[in-house]
C-alpha cells in the first residue's frame, strides 16, 4: 500500500521529490518460505534457494534469497512510497551478502537525482542499500518515471 496518506491510489507527484530526499526506510523479515517461494515464482532452479543440505554443503549456513526476489522487494521499498503509478525505467544492482532465512532486510534510499521527461512523466533515480546482520545485500541504482503532477 502507498504510504501517501494512506491512500493506496494515490501517486506522489515528481513535483513532491528533492534530490538527497530520503526514502522512508522499511524492514523485510525474510523467511524459510519467501525464500522458496520466491525462487519458484521467477522459476529459478538452483538448488541453493530451497535445498538446505545442498546449500550448507557449497559453505552457506543455509538456503538464500536469489536475486529476483530481492530485486522485487527493492520495487516494493518504492513503490510503497512512491504510489502504484511509477514505472520502472532501469535498475542496476549488486548484490554482495547473502539473505538468509531468519534475516531482516533493513533498506533504505535517497533520490539521487530528477529529470525531465516526457508526456506528463519525469524520471527519478533512487539509490537504494539493503543490509542485514551480514553486512551489505544489495546495492542498487534504480530509475523510475513518474507523473509530474
């Protein structure tokens, strides 16, 4: 739902957004199911996101979110704030920590920059981090349109 006055139609304007503004930072409890399911939902086979024994036997302390999952949590971190009407232009990321069940993913972000587009649409570029108790998950770059009013 759109934090927006808590109204889940409503779309923050472009016109409502600064550079160096920050994102309302959100906490994801990541569990044993989220894991698997989010592998089988972006049909990833690899046995390390719901095989335990397989996972600790490759060194891992257990199974681990792949990277769809998380790169979909990181389009929920924003569109949460910014409304349902953004669309994704681009993202860029890095993943560097694992996400392992029992986990909390803890991300924030910042508008790093705003420009000009067209048609009623300018493009937002959102810079947002997710950690855990390991350190850094994810790095990412992500541009999105939005309306301009």
């Amino acid at each position: 739902m759109s934090l927006l006055n808590g109204n889940p139609r409503a779309t923050l304007p472009v016109s409502s957004l600064t550079v160096g503004q920050e994102v309302p930072p959100m906490i994801v409890e990541v569990t044993t199911s989220q894991v698997i399911v989010g592998a089988l939902a972006s049909r990833d086979p690899q046995d390390v996101h719901h095989d335990r024994d397989i996972a600790k036997s490759r060194g891992f302390e257990d199974i681990f979110m792949n990277n769809m999952t998380t790169q979909g949590l990181v389009f929920r971190f924003v569109t949460d704030w910014l409304g349902p009407e953004v669309a994704a232009e681009s993202i860029k990321f890095q993943l560097k920590r694992p996400m392992y069940p029992g986990d909390e993913l803890h991300l924030s972000g910042r508008v790093t920059s705003i420009e000009q587009g067209k048609e009623g649409r300018s493009v937002a570029t959102i810079e947002v981090v997710g950690k855990n108790r390991l350190g850094t998950h994810i790095v990412c770059e992500f541009r999105i349109s939005l309306p301009d009013e």
